[in-house]
C-alpha cells in the first residue's frame, strides 16, 4: 500500500476513521482497501491541481449528486479539510440545482445531522 496515500487519507478522514476502516477489512476486501487508498488518496487526492480545500469540496458535491451513503464521511472531515459548513451548504445548493432537490435534501439532512452532534463526537 502506497505510504503517500495512506498519509493523505488519514490526513484527510483522520487516524480514528482509517484504523475503524483498517479494523473491518479481510482478506476478501483488503486488496480493494489497498486499490482505493493508492488510487483515490495517493493518486487523485495528492495530485497539485487543486487544493485539499477544493477537492473535499467537489467530492462533496459529487456524492451529494450521486446519493452515497459516503458523503457522511466527508461531512465529517471538513474540520480536517479547511471546509466550514457555510461552504458545504452552498455546494447543495448547487446540487440541488444541477442534480436535483431530493439528492440535495438528502444531503442537507445528513449534514444538518453530523453538524448538529457535532463531528468530532464520531
């Protein structure tokens, strides 16, 4: 496993998350564990052309579009990112515009929810 990805995700989604994940992985997932963490973290989350900022931005937006269940993972990282809510709000209502009001309000509750326990309470 790439040492560069595994620092930028837990640099990203924090050591509590990533040794969780590392906990839950078998052998059936861990070659996957491994492909995510070279490829998305090491690959596209470390590449220079967009800040960490920007990138956990438009991840948000991306799953907020698509409907995963993933997003609560970067809803709760945007302490880790530079991110504030304010901004993450702002994102749904692009959403909400280019892919749909329900695929937004779905995100909006699920924030609404993390945000309002409070992230590092994860």
């Amino acid at each position: 496993m790439s040492q560069d990805g595994m620092k930028r995700r837990r640099e990203i989604l924090g050591d509590d998350h990533v040794d969780r994940a590392q906990a839950r992985t078998t052998d059936f997932d861990a070659g996957f564990q491994e492909w995510i963490t070279d490829t998305a973290w090491g690959g596209v989350w470390s590449r220079p052309g967009l800040d960490t900022r920007a990138r956990s931005l438009v991840t948000i937006g991306i799953l907020a579009a698509l409907g995963r269940e993933e997003i609560d993972i970067h809803l709760k990282a945007i302490d880790n990112t530079g991110v504030t809510p304010d901004e993450v709000m702002e994102v749904l209502y692009h959403v909400a515009i280019y892919a749909g009001i329900p695929a937004a309000h779905t995100a909006v509750e699920r924030a609404k929810q993390i945000y309002e326990r409070g992230a590092a309470d994860e």
